[in-house]
C-alpha cells in the first residue's frame, strides 16, 4: 500500500508545483501577467492587453496627462472669446450724421439736439437678419456688435453724410451661458463683454452642493466634452479657463475610488478621499502587503488607457487596438527601493484595479498542503480499517492479533 500511495503522490507532486493544479487564488499569477501581455490571440473572447513596467519616463508621462480642461477643447483660450449676435436677440441702432441735410436730417434738422436717430429695437429673426432703413436686409447672426456697426455704415455711407453707427444688445437671448447639476442653484445667464471663468460661472450658481474633491465639472462647447475634477480648476488655475457663449457648464458629484484585490492587508473599494491620490497613498489605504503572501514586484495596476498618452510614450500598444482607450497594465517592482520613488510620483485614476500577486512560495505551499490533504484523505479509511480490525479480534479473544500498518 506504501508503495501505492508513493507512486501516486510522485505523480501528482510536480504536476502540482509546476501548474498550481487550479489551486484557489485571488487572481493571476505574476508570470502569466507577464507572459500573455500584448498577444492578440485568435480567441476573440480574450482581451489583448499591454504591459507596461513604471519607469521614470513612464511616471512623467503619466503625471502630465491628468484630467483637465486647458488644451482639450477648441477656442479655450481668452483671445478668441467673442459675444456673437444670434437668433433672438433684441438690438438697439442709433446712427448718426455729420452735419443736417443728410439722409436722415433735412435742413430743419439743424434745430434738434443732434444729428441722429434711434430707430425702434430690432429682433434678429430666425434667419439671423435685422432690417435697417436706407440699408436694407443685413445679416446679424455670428457677428459681433463691432463687426454689425461696420456692416450698416458700410451700407449707409454712399447716401448718408458721413453716418457713424451704434448699436447696443437691449436683450440677449442666444449668448447664453448654462451652469447645471450638482450647484446651489441652476442658472443660464448671457454671456457678458468681460471674459469669466468656469469658477466664475460656478459662482453664478451658487457653487457645487458636494465636497469638491469629490465633485467634477464638465464643459460641453461646439459638440466637444471635455471633464476634469473641481479641485483642478481651484489648486491649478491653467485649468479655469475662459467660458465662452453658448458652453454649458455640469457639475456632478462621483467620489473617486480605487479597487484594491490580491494580497493587500484589506481588500475592497476605497474612496480617494482627495482629488488627487499616488500609488504609495493607495497601499496605504489598503494596510499595505501581506508579508507572508505578496510579492513586491509583482504590483500591477489595470487600467483602460487613453490612446493619446501611449502615442506619448511612443509605444507600440497605442495600436494594439482601434479604440480611444487601450487595457494596460502598468508594473511595479517594490522589491527595488527606488520603485517607492515612482509609486509616490505615479497617479491614481477614478476606478482603477490595484493587484498584488502572489509569491511563488505561496504558490508551493499551498500545492503541498493539498498534497497533506490528498494523503490525509487516503491514510483516514486505511486506519478506520485497522483500527475496526484490530477491535474485533479483541472482542473474539485473540489479543495477539497484531496487524501492521502497511
């Protein structure tokens, strides 16, 4: 029977060290992360996926492209804010001449207090067009208010003497400015002749109702969404840029968490508690490593990344696929004592996945603990067996009766 049971155990002992046997684990081993990174396999039900190991370059990249409002959309910058005139809204014309005698002055008008007219408020129709006596039907929508006095005295000039145009926005309806969500109060205002800001218009509405490290604002202008978190915009003023007519400004309150699985003291969701959150604050928040489970090298944080920062990286996974965003997983090795500089450094997202694999020696022990289990559950009936035996040749008298274990 030794001999049985030793032949069975040599069998199953290196299948088990070698393959860990669909041993229980909190997830993927350190190898296989590595080993199957960027392979496009010929299953379609497996995601391809890029590794990527932290370096100092890595880190860099990965702290400048942080969510913020600067850069993304188009016209950010104050240079190019403009009040347009559009459908709707309401114009004041007064227009002048040098002398009486003109087109809009007889000779009589010399008794007035001066040589001009305010003609009754014009409404820019829904083509965009205001009608100006003398110069007829002009087109309003998309100009400025400069750019609509030029248009009249450009019209004027040969039958007015010396005419000279102002006009003035009596009610502006299509300039608008629309600051929405998780604010004090919901406002749309018109946008003003001096430049805001997002904190401005934020200001207009009360403020944001939540904490601000958990409260992001996202600016919609001409079709184009770009989000970042509240905090950007008051601890990095690049990020309040200019609002222009017709953004809409939301506020919403979503607390950024991360996941924290594998061999970490505590696992589960945790808060940021903060707007912005490096990879050591993350361990921490999770008590740290198990130190008779973890292996420090193998920290791997899932990510779907934005396209935008491997073409940075000038990385091959920028084109694994043809998609905005691209699975990767970045590697740290905190067995080096310089991993902790870039785990300090490296940013944390909303809804990233922290994994810590196991060590191999977690690996082993667990293989030769089922292995004890496996003999335990082949040597228990052998010895009920005996023991049953041994009993009854008590009972019948025949105390001599000895039976070696075999």
């Amino acid at each position: 029977m030794r001999l049985v049971r030793a032949g069975f155990l040599a069998v199953l002992l290196p299948g088990l060290l070698l393959a860990g046997c669909g041993l229980p684990t909190t997830g993927p081993r350190g190898e296989a992360v590595e080993r199957e990174a960027a392979v496009v396999r010929e299953d379609d039900s497996k995601l391809p996926y890029c590794l990527i190991p932290a370096t100092p370059e890595v880190v860099s990249v990965a702290h400048q492209h942080q969510p913020r409002l600067s850069g993304a959309l188009t016209g950010a910058r104050q240079r190019d804010y403009r009040v347009r005139i559009g459908p709707g809204d309401l114009l004041s014309i007064t227009i002048f001449e040098a002398a009486a005698g003109g087109l809009f002055f007889p000779a009589e008008g010399a008794l007035r207090q001066g040589n001009y007219i305010v003609l009754p408020n014009q409404v820019v129709d829904d083509s965009g067009s205001i009608t100006v006596p003398y110069a007829g039907t002009l087109r309003a929508a998309g100009l400025t208010v400069r750019q609509i006095q030029t248009a009249i005295v450009d019209r004027l000039k040969a039958r007015a003497l010396e005419p000279q145009v102002i006009v003035t926005i009596v009610d502006q309806r299509a300039s608008m400015i629309s600051v929405l969500g998780d604010v004090t109060r919901t406002v749309r205002y018109p946008a003003s002749g001096a430049p805001e800001r997002v904190l401005d218009a934020v200001t207009r509405a009360g403020g944001p109702r939540s904490p601000g490290h958990e409260t992001w604002v996202l600016l919609e202008r001409n079709g184009k969404i770009d989000v970042a978190p509240f905090e950007a915009l008051v601890y990095e003023p690049q990020n309040n840029i200019v609002v222009h007519p017709e953004d809409t400004i939301y506020l919403f309150r979503e607390p950024q968490t991360f996941t924290a699985m594998g061999a970490f003291v505590r696992q589960g969701q945790f808060p940021f508690e903060s707007w912005k959150l490096n990879l050591v604050e993350a361990l921490g928040k999770a008590n740290g490593l198990v130190d008779v489970q973890a292996e420090p090298r193998w920290v791997f944080i899932y990510r779907s990344e934005r396209k935008s920062v491997l073409e940075k990286l000038d990385h091959k996974c920028a084109h694994l696929l043809d998609t905005p965003f691209i699975p990767v997983i970045y590697e740290f090795n905190l067995r080096d004592p310089a991993g902790y500089f870039l785990a300090s450094k490296f940013p944390m997202r909303n809804k990233d996945v922290v994994f810590v694999a196991n060590a191999r020696s977690v690996e082993t022990t667990k293989a030769l603990t089922y292995i004890r289990t496996i003999n335990g559950t082949i040597q228990d009936p052998l010895q009920t067996a005996i023991s049953a035996y041994t009993l009854k040749g008590l009972i019948n008298g025949t105390a001599s009766t000895v039976i070696a274990s075999p």
